[in-house]
C-alpha cells in the first residue's frame, strides 16, 4: 500500500516546534503591548500563554491572521504540503498543532468571513474560549440541536453544507453564456422546473439556441443521495428536453444502472412526464467502488460530494470545451471524455484508481 502521509512522529515533532514559534511570538507581544491584553487578569504570564493570549490577540489586532502570516516560520508550517501532515487512520482529520487549530478556529469566530479556512476549523459554538475542539461533553444540556451536529467531519449536517457550499463555488465558476450550473441547496426536481423557467424565458426573448444545465442536488426529500443531471433544452419546446444524462457513483460496468435509478426516474417524470423515460442515459461512475462491507459508515457521507463535484465539473467543461460530443455522442464516449477529466480518480488509462489513492484524493481536498 502507497504510504501518503508523514509518519506520526514526524508530525508531533513539527507541531511541537510550530507550538513553540507561537509561544515566542505571543510572548513578545505580550511585553509589548500591555493594553491589549484585554483577558490576563491575574494570571501568570505562563498560565496566559498557554490559554489566553492568541485569543487576546486575534481581538486586538484587527487583522491578526495577516500578521502572522508575515512570519515566514509560521506561514511555512500553515501551508506544508499534505505530505508533512500525519492523518488520523480512522477519521482521516490531519493532527495539527494545538495553536495551528486555534488559529483556523479564532480566525472563523473572530476575524472577518473572507479569513475563514473551509475544513479547518469547527463551528464556534463548539470551541472552547481559548479557540480549542470542545468536547461534546461540554455543550449545555439543552443545545439538542448542537449534540445532532456534534460530528466535525463530513458525516455531520454542517460539514456537509460546508462542502458542498465550497464545491458549488467551484463548480459554478465554469458556467457559460449557454451553460448553467445549478449545483444548489434543494432537489432535482426544484432544479429541472428552474431550467423550463429559463428555457421559456429564452423563448419569449426569442433566443432559441440550445441550452445546456448541469445539475448536481439531492435527488428527493425521500431520498437525499447526490446526484449529477445533464439536461439539454431547445426553448423552442421549453416542455421537454433534446437529451438526459445522469450520473451516481455505483455502477459497476454499463449499461447497469445504480440503485438510484428509480429516484433520478421518478424526478425526471414528475417534471416531463412518463415519456422522458426513454430519453435518460445512465453515465455514472463507479466510484463508491472504494467503499467495501465494514467499512465505517461515515466514509460514504465524506467520499459522496467529491465524486458528485467531479462528475459535474467533467460535464460542465465538456460543455466548454465539445459541447457537440454531449448533443450527439455516444453514451461510451462521453463517459470516456468524463473519466478523462478526473484524474483524481482515473489513471491516464482509463481505468479506475485503487481505493486507497481515491480516498487520499478526496483526504487532500479537505
């Protein structure tokens, strides 16, 4: 097995010395700006150090992670590259330095949005007031809605909006005068009614050339699995599309269908009618391949939006680049030119990655 991350020891040794750097820094501003720390009381300086201090300094310093990042010593450490960083087998969360988890943590309750590092900190009603991970222990009692929530990976609600809010951005920047990205909140069947509305629209300002809609959403209420759509319409008839794809991520040869099948169906129905049935073509991918019988469940809930941001971002830039291979190509070729498009998950001959490099993929996206 390809060993990808930095042995444990290694690490420990790196966030020790990235714990010291902040110490000296904090301890040196400490003697020099008296009036700024706002929280020592009556505490040693050791004691204020080890608890207070950043927390102090992210708010006094109204652009406290800017300032530390013009230390070359810890900006060096903030972006190591992932093969400095140890990961938790189990989890796959990185170890990082105690101050390290503080700074992405201070940095998203504290300082300005634009400051936020996605993946790297939790939600700040769950840190403690020195910036650290609580424990879920230490909620109140009362705060049902924060125990629900209480996981900071990807199977939590929040992480997962989180991921999936970072993607959409991704993906939607690829958009074109005639593709739409719908990689939004809500279900399918709220995105195909979006794409008559524009179509008719096209229509009524008697702009009729084809339009091309990549949709990636929860299929249903009933069952929230992600999903990937590609619609082409001609708003000459805004009622009914010129061609259907969809794409999950549990095929394993084509032309079998995933067990998702009947939801994409039943939503494409709801919309057009029984007859769209004859018009959806499967393109999945078999990427849910890397998760095997004992495995923990929440391996699928983290793996799910990356294979779904892939295959949108895959359809989106073959809009760009060949949209005539998506209006008349063959499901094969298309599915090839897709796999083409997510190296990440392909090798350069098509066939598909080993589990463990996949799942370092999607480790290094967070």
């Amino acid at each position: 097995m390809i060993k990808y991350t930095t042995p444990l020891a290694v690490a420990i040794t790196d966030n020790a010395r990235f714990d010291k750097k902040i110490y000296r820094f904090l301890k040196k501003w400490v003697r020099e700006s008296h009036n700024e720390t706002l929280l020592r009381f009556d505490q040693s300086l050791e004691a204020y150090l080890a608890d207070g201090a950043l927390r102090d300094f992210f708010l006094s310093r109204p652009n406290a992670l800017q300032e530390l990042l013009q230390m070359s010593s810890i900006l060096k450490h903030l972006s190591r590259p992932a093969k400095r960083v140890y990961f938790e087998p189990s989890s796959g969360d990185p170890i990082l330095a105690t101050t390290e988890q503080r700074i992405y943590n201070l940095a998203r309750r504290i300082c300005v949005e634009g400051t936020h590092i996605p993946f790297r900190s939790v939600q700040p009603n769950k840190q403690t007031e020195a910036g650290d991970n609580a424990a879920i222990n230490t909620y109140p009692e009362d705060s049902e809605q924060i125990r629900y929530n209480s996981g900071n990976h990807f199977a939590s609600r929040p992480a997962n909006n989180n991921v999936f809010q970072e993607n959409s951005r991704s993906v939607s920047k690829i958009a074109a005068e005639h593709l739409h990205v719908y990689f939004q909140e809500g279900f399918l069947e709220d995105r195909l009614h979006d794409a008559i509305t524009l179509s008719k629209a096209m229509q009524l300002a008697g702009r009729m050339e084809e339009l091309y809609f990549v949709i990636c959403s929860r299929h249903s209420q009933k069952e929230g699995h992600f999903g990937v759509s590609l619609l082409i319409m001609d708003p000459s008839n805004p009622y009914f599309p010129e061609r259907v794809i969809v794409c999950d991520t549990l095929l394993k040869e084509l032309p079998q269908h995933p067990r998702w099948w009947p939801h994409f169906v039943e939503e494409f129905t709801n919309v057009f009618g029984p007859a769209v049935i004859e018009l959806i073509e499967d393109a999945s991918h078999p990427l849910q391949k890397v998760n095997i019988k004992g495995d923990n469940p929440y391996n699928h809930d983290w793996d799910c939006p990356y294979y779904a941001t892939m295959m949108a971002k895959a359809l989106a830039q073959l809009v760009v680049a060949d949209n005539k291979l998506l209006r008349s190509g063959t499901l094969q070729d298309i599915h090839l030119s897709m796999a083409r498009r997510m190296p990440e998950y392909y090798q350069q001959d098509d066939r598909i990655r080993d589990r463990q490099e996949i799942r370092h993929a999607n480790q290094l996206k967070r």
